[in-house]
C-alpha cells in the first residue's frame, strides 16, 4: 500500500495550477471516527482570481471536532504561509503541516490563535482508489481517497484533549479546476463499523445539480479488509431522504457568515437509506444524523450567495450480502452535505 500513496499521493498544486491557475483547489481531508469523538481535519489551496490577469493562493487549514457538540475553526493564511515540499509529498501553511510518507500521513496542526494543537499518524489498512476527471459544474475534479486508516496521536481543541490509539479513520485528497456557487451540490459519506475487527468500509458520494433535483452521478464504494470488495455506480444506487434534524447547527465558520446564513440555508436529513443492487450483490445502510456544523464562504459566481458545506456526525446500520458473504452491523458515519 505504500507503494500506490507514494505512486499516487502527491500535490498538484505547484505542477498543475502554475500553467492555468484560474479556478484550481486542492484539499487533503482526513476524519477521525474516534471512540468519543469525531474529527475533521482539512488542508486547501484555493487560486483566487481578481481582475484581468491577477490571482492568489489562499491557503487554508480547518480543524473541527464532535464530542458533546461541534466547535472548531476555520483559519485563512497569506499565500507566503505555504510552502511545498520539492518531492510533492509536504505541505506546510503556517505552523501546521501535512506529510505523505512511505507508512501513510504525518499531521501537525497548530493554531494558536484558537488554542487548537496536535499531531496525528494515519496509517491505511486499506489500499487507496482514484476517481479522476469528473464533471462538476464547469468544472471538473479529481480525488483519491483512503476508505480505512488507523489514527494515532493527541489533539487539543475547545478546551479539550483527545488522545487517539487505533481508531478508525478516514482519507481524500481532491484536486481540479471548480468554482464554489457554480450549479453542483453532493452528498459524501464516510461509513466504519464501531467494532474495529470488523472488515468493512464504505464510501458514498452523490452529485447533482445545485437545486438537487437533478443527480448527475453517484456511487458507493465498499471495501472488505484491505481490498475493494464492490462499487455501485449510477442506477445501482438509490437514496432517499427522511425529514429534517431538529435541531439547528452547533457552530458556523467562520463565525461572521452566520449573520448571512441565518434562515436560508437547510441542515441535514434525519435519516439518510441508501440501497444498491448490482450483480448478485445487495447493500442497505441507514445513516441517521445527530449533529451538525456549517462551514460556509462566499460564492465565486454569484455576489449574492453563499456556498455551505454542513458537515454531520451520526449512527449508521449496514445489512447486505458482497461476494455471497452476509453481514449486519452498527457503526458510525461522517456525512457531508454541500448546498451551493
């Protein structure tokens, strides 16, 4: 496995963006499904495009957390707090940092100015998948993910300490030419069982128009230990949508958006079901959300919008038959719904 990260896992920034930066981002996206705890942990890189042949980096780094509730922050840097290792395998916005190695991820988070600090290892025990080129909006993107990582490390957030020692997690890096605001919304989810002897894991992602009545592409992928055990593409997936969580987001950020978004903006289905068919092979899973956060930025097409990424924790059952092998368990999820 570390000879596809090292194959496969590198930054695009400094090759691709420096010949047509306009519209380019990047991120590394890891989730922590910790015991007590979820985590989120981002690293992007937005070119920002002003006036006629002008643009910026705007490197960002975005840490936040769930226990009892969601709180976190999202920080923005100047461009010349980054810096790219000549390899491609590091990055480093301010005094925190990212780095691919032959036995996974080193993470450094330090953010002092809201007291947020720690260092995490990811290693995968499960081998990583690319998805490259897709259509979104205008645009198109790229991203390889890692369904199933161990983390271990300490992270302080909030006031609080949280030690990790083999919890399950989760990996994407995505890069490509979008505009936040343009006509796309998805749905993704990261779904692992509370045992960590249990084999599967599973990654959902669904695209569709920015209104939502149109989906534009969607799958779900399902790995068993190591190894991609199935994918349900398109037809073979459908989903439906049960109500709304009664409760309104523990947090925005950055802070100030949330004079903007106040009563505009929906939250997140109660309960999400997903089934697939394909090839013999059956899969249902219910995700019921418990909490979530709002991160939100202004709209690159549109002065009067703003696009919101809400970003849930809850309780998911899985049932269904791969390969002729039946299973049925609990777990948890991380599900992320993007209204532009």
């Amino acid at each position: 496995m570390s000879t596809l990260l090292a194959r496969n896992d590198f930054l695009r920034t400094p090759v691709v963006a420096s010949a047509r930066p306009t519209d380019f981002k990047e991120w590394h996206h890891f989730v922590v499904h910790g015991r007590d705890v979820r985590l989120l942990i981002n690293f992007s890189i937005n070119n920002e495009t002003f006036g006629a042949d002008e643009g910026r980096l705007a490197p960002r780094v975005i840490v936040i957390a769930h226990d009892d509730n969601w709180t976190g922050a999202v920080e923005r840097f100047d461009e010349h707090a980054l810096d790219i290792s000549a390899d491609l395998g590091e990055l480093s916005i301010a005094g925190s940092r990212m780095m691919i190695d032959r036995d996974g991820y080193r993470v450094a988070i330090d953010l002092p100015d809201n007291d947020i600090k720690g260092e995490l290892r990811f290693t995968p025990t499960s081998k990583p998948f690319v998805v490259r080129n897709q259509p979104l909006g205008e645009g198109r993107i790229s991203w390889l993910f890692v369904p199933r990582l161990r983390a271990e490390g300490q992270l302080r957030i909030g006031g609080r300490e949280h030690r990790f020692e083999q919890d399950l997690a989760y990996h994407d890096h995505n890069w490509g030419r979008i505009r936040w605001g343009d006509d796309f919304g998805w749905i993704w989810g990261t779904l692992l069982p509370t045992e960590p002897g249990n084999p599967w894991s599973m990654v959902f992602l669904q695209t569709t128009d920015r209104s939502r009545l149109r989906c534009l592409s969607q799958a779900l992928y399902v790995w068993h230990h190591d190894e991609p055990a199935a994918i349900f593409r398109h037809a073979a997936v459908q989903t439906r949508s049960h109500g709304r969580l009664a409760r309104a987001a523990d947090c925005t950020l950055p802070p100030p958006m949330r004079l903007l978004l106040d009563g505009e903006v929906p939250g997140v289905p109660a309960r999400l079901d997903i089934t697939a068919t394909r090839a013999g092979d059956t899969l249902h899973t219910e995700y019921c959300s418990r909490s979530y956060a709002r991160l939100a930025q202004p709209s690159e097409v549109h002065l009067d919008r703003s696009t919101v990424l809400c970003e849930s924790a809850g309780a998911t059952r899985v049932n269904g038959t791969i390969n002729g092998e039946d299973f049925d368990f609990v777990g948890t999820g991380v599900f992320e719904f993007l209204n532009g």
